[in-house]
C-alpha cells in the first residue's frame, strides 16, 4: 500500500434508487488474525473468504517474510503451514506494513517475545501514527524499540530473549491494543492478563480459543478480565471469515438515504463487539432488518437488508458503544446529515488517532457540503438537514483514508449536487471492489472529475 503515489481523484453524482444485492469481501479484522494465527500455528490453516485489500494482503507478506509459507489457490482459497509459538524466524528486510494499522499492531505483538529484531514502516498515513500505544505494554514483556520521535514509524523492535508474562489494564478501550498484548503473551510463560474497562472486539479471543489456546473471560470489578495461558501448541484450523461489517456499512446507509433504494447485503458478521451501528440506525428510524440469522464459524451471521428511511431521527448515540462501530462513525455521520436534528457522538477520541483525525476530517467536509457540525477532543454533533437537505457540491480531502474516501462518496448519491474526493486509491485497503459493487446496485460513482 505504501507504494501508491499518484492520487485516483472520484466524483459520486445522485442518479437514482439502490437496488439488488451487495456481497460485500471478507471481514478485515478476521483476515488479519487468521493469517497470523496461522503463522503461529502447527500445521496447514486453510481460510476461506479472506480479504484480499492491500492492508491484509501486507500482513501475509509479512507472515512470509517470518518463515510461515502462505499461499493462495485459483479458486481464492489460502493455505498457512505454520512455525508454531515461538518459531517467527528473523526477516530478512523492513516488513512493510502499508496503510494498516491493525497489521502492524498485531504482528508487533506477535513477534515482541521471540529473540528476533524486526523493522516496521508503512505509507505516510500509517507513518504518522502512534504506535506507543502497543509498545509501552510490549515493553512489559521485556521488548525494547527504536522508533521517530513520538513513538512513529519506522520502528524498529527488538523481541524479548526471556519474555515475561504481563497483566496489563487498557487504558483506553482498542481491540488493537488488547489483542497484541494477548498475542505477546502467547510466548511468553504463566498467564497473561489484559483488562479493559469497555468490551471492545473479541475475534482475537475467540479465534484463540479456536486455535486451541486456554483464554479465559470473565467480568471483574474493574471490567473485563481476559486470562491467556502461556506457550500453547496452537492447532491449524479451516477458517471461514465471515462478510465485513464495516464494509458493509457503506451499501447499507447508502440504501438508507438515496430515495427508493431496497438493498440486500448477505452473509455479515454480527458480533456484538461490532455492530453497533446497526442498532444505531435502527434506533434513528432507518428501515433495516436482519433477516435469516444464524451462526457461521462461531460468529453470529445475517443478511441485512436496508431501504430508503426518509423520516430518520438524530439520536445520543450512548458512549459506551463507541467501541462497537468505532469504524462506522465516518459513514453514520453521513446518514446523521439526512436525519432530521442533532446526532451526538461522544466518546470518540479514538477517531482522532485512525488513518486520519475522522472527526476533523469529516466534520471539515460536512461544514463545506452545509451541514453544521460541532466537535470537541472525544465528541462531535452533526446536525442533520433531513432528507434531501444536503447540498453537496465540494471536494472532500480523504487524507489517505480509505473509510473517508467512501464516506464522502457515499454522500455525493444522495446529495443536491455531486460530491468530489481528492484520492480514493486508498478504499483498496480494506474494499477493493466498493466502485463495482456501489455501480452494479445503480450508484453513479467515477474516477476522475476532481
């Protein structure tokens, strides 16, 4: 990802109702983990419906360049003969991370407790943000790094030669944070104990127990108590990930706010560490329903289907959910600009330290499309214009971020005038096929017009 240098400018234009189905890729968060839990694995991981955007697809390089072998068949299915625990080899070169946040965390946690020395960098977004986050707690286990000032990449770590077990508290809630502590935490001997105050996505933990780890969860005085056991044999497992939730977010509040539309987006993952957006839009009066729901890899399934909601409400989204849908800020604050009123947003500071600040970067190109928007360091309020009260007719500066980028683009279908991006080659990190999927449902969105 670090690679793209020639901005892909996009223009989105309202044409008319969004109709049919939308199978959105693999769920990001889920590739990403099963490709370095298989790495870490004894024995062939086999996973179907993986991600290929450019951010997973830089975590299996980097499995490669540890010594797993990953490899792909015609038909898109992935195989990883793992090292086992323990058996990350040295790279040989710099383990380019690109636009991915999460990658670069959770194979810094992966490989923070073997005797190996490894250097990370990524694009200029990924470049700029911080990574002390996951390296003070590294450090606990006895990893030291090396990095720019502001604890920023490149960065280089060096693994801990007699790691020690931690028991760490997240300071703030990240599933990012947590699930690099409890992946360093597998080489290391005894137990590893994380604590967060707020339940953030458990896949780490679940895949985990998958694997064949010994996780324990349970609810203390001070949250939420996660309880690895040291220096398992992690069996190979079949691995089918489930649809993007936060991918399909965008066809689903599209749906929502291009009048006429009636959208079907099967086969989505809703763990409730991730949906709250849903229930969110659900509580703003938007006609979304989740229909044939079942249990698909240990992870709750259903196809969701969303229709043009011309009377949606603003609403206080509760704080304590921000952890849920932290992605899908972006494109509800979208759909808040179509509602009638206020939609406040609190407890968000962790949008300040995405691929980009969202709120800043959202609240900039909403106040030029002539929403009002108000924000602080861990809030903001849009102020919803009702349906068809957008105006429109700007150009969005998508800072390197793919969920900016489509969250623009997303409202230029439904606003009085078309919306410009500046650089929408970003969205192929986590959805590669956003353009054909959003043209095949009607949307009018193209490259070029900026």
């Amino acid at each position: 990802m670090s690679g793209h240098a020639a901005p892909v400018p996009m223009i989105s234009t309202a044409q008319g109702p969004l109709l049919g189905e939308a199978h959105v890729p693999g769920d990001k968060s889920i590739s990403h983990r099963a490709l370095i839990l298989g790495a870490l694995s004894v024995g062939e991981t086999r996973i179907t419906g993986l991600l290929e955007g450019e951010d997973v697809l830089d975590t299996g390089r980097a499995m490669r360049a540890f010594g797993a072998e990953v490899t792909r068949d015609d038909d898109g299915t992935w195989h990883v003969h793992g090292v086992g625990v323990g058996g990350f080899a040295e790279p040989a070169g710099v383990i380019d991370c690109g636009n991915s946040g999460t990658g670069v965390r959770l194979i810094m946690g992966a490989m923070a407790t073997s005797p190996i020395t490894v250097t990370f960098t990524g694009d200029a977004s990924l470049n700029a943000r911080p990574m002390a986050r996951v390296t003070d707690p590294l450090a606990q286990f006895g990893a030291r790094t090396h990095g720019r000032a502001g604890g920023r990449l490149p960065m280089t770590v060096v693994g801990a030669a007699d790691p020690v077990p931690v028991r760490y508290a997240v300071p703030v809630p990240s599933a990012q944070v947590k699930s690099a502590v409890l992946l360093a935490g597998l080489n290391a001997p005894g137990e590893t104990v994380v604590i967060e105050r707020e339940a953030t996505r458990d896949h780490t933990e679940r895949m985990l127990a998958g694997f064949g780890a010994e996780v324990v969860t349970r609810d203390v005085a001070e949250g939420r108590e996660i309880v690895l056991t040291g220096r398992p044999e992690l069996r190979a497992q079949d691995i089918a990930v489930p649809r993007d939730p936060s991918s399909a977010a965008f066809p689903v509040c599209a749906g929502l706010i291009v009048p006429g539309s009636d959208v079907l987006v099967p086969g989505i993952g809703l763990n409730p560490t991730r949906a709250g957006l849903f229930y969110t839009l659900q509580e703003m009066g938007a006609d979304l329903t989740f229909e044939n729901l079942r249990e698909e890899g240990g992870e709750p399934v259903a196809d969701l289907r969303a229709k043009y909601s011309p009377g949606m409400k603003g609403i206080e989204v509760p704080p304590e959910r921000a952890a849920s849908m932290i992605d899908e800020y972006p494109v509800l604050s979208v759909v808040a600009a179509f509602a009638d009123g206020p939609t406040v947003m609190r407890g968000v500071a962790e949008l300040r330290v995405k691929e980009s600040d969202r709120i800043a970067a959202m609240a900039t190109g909403l106040r030029a499309a002539g929403v009002e928007v108000e924000d602080g360091p861990d809030w903001w309020i849009v102020h919803g214009r009702g349906a068809g009260g957008v105006a429109g007719g700007v150009q969005a500066v998508s800072h390197l971020d793919h969920r900016i980028a489509m969250s623009f683009l997303v409202l230029g279908l439904a606003s009085d005038r078309p919306m410009r991006v500046d650089d929408g080659a970003p969205i192929a990190t986590s959805f590669p096929v956003f353009e054909p999927l959003m043209t095949a449902l009607g949307a009018d969105i193209r490259r070029g017009g900026a």
